[in-house]
C-alpha cells in the first residue's frame, strides 16, 4: 500500500512538475511555440502589462509602424489599469493571458492554479470584452497542472523562438534588436516587454526605444509582423 502510493505520488509529481523545464534558459527557444504556423509571419508578442507609461510607449510605436501585436496581460496589473487594457483591444491588439499574478506556477497547486488562471480569462473578458485565446505562463515555466487548466478554458499555450532579455539591467536598445533579429525566421515568435513591474525599473524605455529598429529590420527583411491572431487566424 505504502508503495502503491509512492508510486501515485510520484506521478502526480511527475506531471506537475514535469513540463517546468520550459523555464530553464535555452529550453523555451527551442521548443515550438504551439500554434505558430512555419512561414506564417513573425508574432510580436509583449509580457507583464498593462503598463501605464511603457504599453502606451509600445503601443505609439506600434500605430506610427501599423503593425500588431498580442499583448500577455497580468491579471493583477490588469485590474489596476484597466483602461490601458481596454485601449489595447481599442487600437486593434490582441490580449491574451500571462496569470493572475508573476508567481511561478511551480509554488502552486492544481486547484489554485485552476482558480487564478479562471479568474485572470474572467478579468481579461470582462475589461477587454474578448475571450483570450493564448496563454503564456509567468517565465515561461508551465506545469502540468496549469496546461490542463489551459486546455479546460480553450487557452492555447505558446512559447517563442526570440527572448530579448529587455528586461534586463544590462539591455540596450542595440542589444535588443540584436537578439530579435539577428537570424529571424519566417513563422517565430518574438519575446519582449512592455512593463517593468517585474523587471528592471525604467526597462520599458529602452524596449520602446528598440521597437523600430526591430520593425524597421524585419520590414526590410520583408517579414510580415502581427498578432498571433493575424497570423493564426482560424
């Protein structure tokens, strides 16, 4: 009996646990980003807003450039500021969810990963008045748990090929466009932030400051950018 239960509690463990090695540097690029189809565009995609002043720096870029993109909300920065949430959908963006909060989900249970993740989509619908499509966990960590509460509220998951590290204390501009660019390829993702509550403070600058040149390369490159929507529509 002693065993046979082991044994369950392994598996359980197992399956919780499991999938967070897409939080280890280096495994989330190489992982396919589920539901970027190859030779579809490059999805520009942002983390950790709403943010009062760096989404709408972002998000005056992306007008000037009429380029979209899918915006990974946090539900707790989200209820703070709801009206930057509402002028994303506004200006033809995407939304789609990142958590209630930046916790790593490895710290939670299933039954409290499935309550916040429930209530971040109910946030985000009821601000935003759409129904997320894609779910991107905290540092890209995911567990079993979590991507079964995914799957239960029609969320897709997805990673991406491109991480900027613009969060980082030692990013510039240059430095930034040099990890999204160089090599880019038809049908990648690229990672980048667009608030600094989890980050570096004042790293949101040096994002939008990046923004163009990213879009001025891939323009040139001829690489359609947009939302994950755009490129995925069906």
């Amino acid at each position: 009996m002693i065993r046979a239960m082991t044994t369950v509690a392994t598996g359980a463990a197992i399956a919780h646990f499991g999938p967070a090695v897409t939080g280890i540097p280096g495994i989330s690029a190489r992982l396919p980003p589920a539901g970027q189809r190859s030779g579809s565009g490059i999805g520009l995609t942002f983390d950790d807003g709403p943010h009062p002043q760096g989404t709408a720096a972002v998000l005056d870029v992306l007008a000037e450039y009429r380029v979209t993109a899918t915006f990974f909300l946090i539900a707790e920065q989200l209820r703070r500021f709801p009206d930057i949430g509402r002028r994303i959908v506004d200006d033809g963006h995407e939304v789609a969810v990142h958590g209630w909060n930046h916790a790593v989900l490895c710290r939670q249970g299933p039954v409290s990963t499935r309550r916040r993740l429930s209530q971040a989509v109910e946030l985000i619908s009821d601000i935003c008045q759409v129904t997320p499509r894609w779910f991107r966990p905290p540092y890209g960590v995911a567990t079993g748990s979590a991507l079964l509460a995914a799957r239960s509220l029609d969320l897709q998951p997805i990673w991406w090929n491109r991480w900027a590290r613009d969060w980082s204390t030692a990013a510039t501009p240059e430095s930034i466009i040099h990890r999204s660019t160089n090599g880019l390829r038809d049908g990648e993702v690229v990672l980048l932030h667009d608030s600094d509550s989890y980050g570096t403070p004042g790293s949101w600058r040096t994002t939008a400051a990046a923004l163009p040149g990213i879009l001025d390369i891939c323009g040139r490159s001829g690489l359609t950018v947009g939302s994950l929507r755009m490129l995925n529509p069906g």
